[in-house]
C-alpha cells in the first residue's frame, strides 16, 4: 500500500492522537545536540514542525530538513517516505525520528536509508512508544510495528549503526545510534 493512499488515515489518525506535540526526550536530545553540535540535522516524520520550533528555541544555527509523507498543517520541506530518502549518501549530521518508525511500512528498510545519508560518525535519534505499552498496538491503526530498543540494537548493529545510550521516559523510549560504517 501507498503512503498516498493513507493519507487520510493518517489524517485522522494524527488529529486523534496529537501527533506533533510529542518531545519526550526533550532533554536528551538538546544534550546531544549540545555535545556533538550537528550542522544538517533531517527529521523524518516531521509532522508540524515541533523539532524546527524547538531547535530555533535552542539557537541552533545549522541546516534543518522536515520530511514526511503527507501535508498536515505545516508543509515538509520534502514529501517523502522514509524508506525512500531522496537526499544523497553521507549528508546529514542527524536524521531524529519522534514517534515515527513505528509507522514506517518498511521501517527496516528505513534504518538503511537513515545509515546511507548519514555522514560517518552521524547520529539517528529514535523516539517511540515502548512495544509492552498498550499504546504501541491499540488505538493507532498507523502503528505497524511495536519497538522494544533491545531489538533496534541489535538490528541496527547489522546495519552499521552503533548504539550510543538510550533511555525510558514512562512509556516512551529514546535511544541513540553513531554511523560506524
């Protein structure tokens, strides 16, 4: 199936569900923004915006790109899917995913193209509801996977993305990935 073709599904879905509202991990990402000073940072699922407000809320002077594959209220710079980036290989500094990857069709897929346009050393930033919260499987029909950080570590291992840190913020994991290869 298209993304095209859900589009007013995730319409609805986003409305019912406040998509573009959530920052969880807040914090960790302005730490991490702060230590390794990324200069072209991609949001994958950048909905409304809400990472370029709060980037422009932390000062950052670098190169933001919002990618998503419908228009919401707030147009992406790029329409696009994630399993399908349209950007060059080594590009980007940060490519950040809040409540994303779990309504990627081919969300594996989507962790290789993160890994292509990431420079070396890059860093993927992944917020998601943890798999066991009944919100990761119930409710959301543009849920198609449920993600436990365990198992994005070890599949993003094989994709050549070394784990860095992550963290549980109630239901809602964050967990970070460095470009090694």
């Amino acid at each position: 199936m298209k993304y095209h073709e859900l589009s007013k599904m995730l319409h609805e879905e986003s409305k019912k569900h406040g998509w573009g509202l959530i920052l969880i991990a807040r914090n960790e990402l302005k730490q991490i923004i702060d230590q390794y000073k990324p200069f072209k940072i991609l949001e994958i699922g950048c909905h409304n915006r809400l990472l370029e407000r709060t980037l422009r809320e932390w000062n950052f002077k670098g190169l933001y790109v919002g990618l998503d594959v419908v228009k919401y209220d707030v147009n992406p710079d790029v329409l696009g899917s994630g399993d399908q980036l349209p950007f060059r290989d080594n590009y980007f500094d940060l490519i950040v995913m809040l409540e994303t990857l779990e309504h990627i069709l081919d969300y594996v897929r989507c962790l290789k193209e993160c890994h292509r346009v990431l420079r070396k050393n890059g860093l993927l930033f992944i917020q998601s509801v943890i798999c066991y919260d009944r919100c990761a499987y119930n409710g959301d029909e543009s849920h198609y996977h449920t993600l436990h950080p365990n198992c994005l570590k070890r599949l993003c291992r094989l994709i050549g993305l070394e784990h860095v840190a992550n963290g549980l913020i109630n239901a809602t994991f964050w967990i970070l990935f460095k470009k090694v290869k």
